[in-house]
C-alpha cells in the first residue's frame, strides 16, 4: 500500500482532501453524490482501473483480472437496471488486494461484499446481473479508456478516493501538494476541535463578529480570506 493510501486510510477523509486541493488551486473530480458506499464505514484509495461496461460482464470480469494490488476497478454503465458486481467478484477482488470498486450503476449480493469487507460505492442495487440481459442491450465493454463517473471524468492511473462522504478524484502528480496542503488543515482542524471542547465558542474562534462587521461595510467579504489572515480552516 502507497504512503498516500496509508494516510488516506488512517488520517484524512474526502472532506478535507477536497478543501485541500481546493486551496491548492488544483483541479480535483467529484463525482455526484449519488454514488454512495455500502459500507459508511469503509474506505478506499488507490489508483483506478477503468472500464466502459456497456452491460458486458466479460469486460468487468477482465478489468479485475488486470488489476493490480491497491487499485480501484471504476466502471461505468449508462445503460440499463443491472448488477455489474457480486460476491464473486468481491471475493476475487479481496483474493488480488484491490482497493475496492466505484460503480455508476448498480450491484447485487449486498450484504456479502458488505462482509467481504470490500469497498464499494454505487448508486443502488438490483438482483439481476448481465448475463441476463438482452442481446440486444448487450455490448462489448472497453478497459482501460477514459470514463465518466457521476460527471467526473476518470482516465487510468488517477488516483480515487472514497469514504462515507463521497469521491475524490486527483491526478497522481497532484497528490503531493494536496496532501500537504491536507497536513496543515489537519493541525489546524483538530487544534480547533480542541478548543471547542475546552470550552471556547465557534464564533470567537472564528472572530465572528469581526467578519460581520467586515461584510456591513463590504457585501462581497470572503470568508474564506478572513480565515486565511486568522490562520483557520474549516
């Protein structure tokens, strides 16, 4: 597992990756927020490996058959009410050390790949899967292209990241500057939290009323420049 897995995993979340690269001034994906885990509880990060399914289970079969350890297989499919992945799959993906799957579609056998204690974010689920459609709703899948996921476009090799709040989608020469910026919001977020918990009021930590007064004056204020020049992140 990668350094950026690792801290993925034990430190950050989408959330504060997000504001990272946002301040950052990088461009990161996101995809909609239909795509949601099984598992809230779950994460996952690692560089992806795309297919366009196009209901075509051998596709599906093939990307996961090429992954590596540590990858997230994305697949897209636009098509049809149908389960790209089930437990098979999840059992094959757990035996290779994947990194989970991101599905803008659906999928079947819940509750085994919530066991499995694979990572998966989808839009649903559905009891039948491609095998069973129609030939005429049937075509041949492509690994290894560029995918749009929930609006965000996917190319292989960029790096995803998946937790209760959502996705992150960065490109792998970014991540570096992300997760720096990430490191200092951490510091300052959790020093936050402290003082929150000892006692001092949001607001006040916030200089509040200052910012208020600020906007008065000034409609267009930028929050976001009023916490930058009081050393705050949220």
């Amino acid at each position: 597992m990668s350094d950026y897995s690792y801290l993925f995993r034990e430190q950050y979340g989408t959330s504060l990756l997000a504001d990272a690269a946002f301040r950052a001034g990088i461009e990161v994906g996101l995809p909609s927020s239909g795509l949601r885990p099984l598992d809230v509880h779950g994460r996952l990060a690692g560089p992806a490996i795309t297919v366009e399914a196009n209901n075509d289970l051998v596709s599906i079969l093939e990307a996961v058959h090429r992954a590596a350890p540590n990858d997230v297989v994305v697949i897209a499919n636009h098509t049809a009410d149908v389960a790209l992945i089930g437990d098979l799959i999840g059992t094959e993906a757990v035996r290779k050390g994947l990194a989970g799957f991101v599905v803008d579609g659906l999928v079947r056998d819940i509750v085994e790949l919530v066991d499995l204690r694979i990572s998966v974010h989808c839009r649903g689920c559905y009891p039948v899967g491609p095998l069973k459609v129609p030939a005429a709703m049937k075509g041949i899948g492509i690994v290894g292209g560029l995918v749009s996921i929930g609006g965000a476009t996917v190319t292989p090799g960029m790096w995803v990241f998946g937790d209760a709040d959502g996705l992150v989608i960065l490109e792998g020469d970014d991540l570096e500057a992300v997760f720096d910026h990430a490191a200092v919001a951490l510091r300052q977020e959790e020093a936050l939290a402290r003082e929150i918990a000892s006692g001092t009021a949001l607001g006040d930590a916030f200089e509040l009323d200052s910012f208020l007064s600020k906007r008065r004056k000034d409609p267009q204020a930028d929050f976001n420049a009023h916490l930058a020049e009081i050393d705050r992140a949220i």
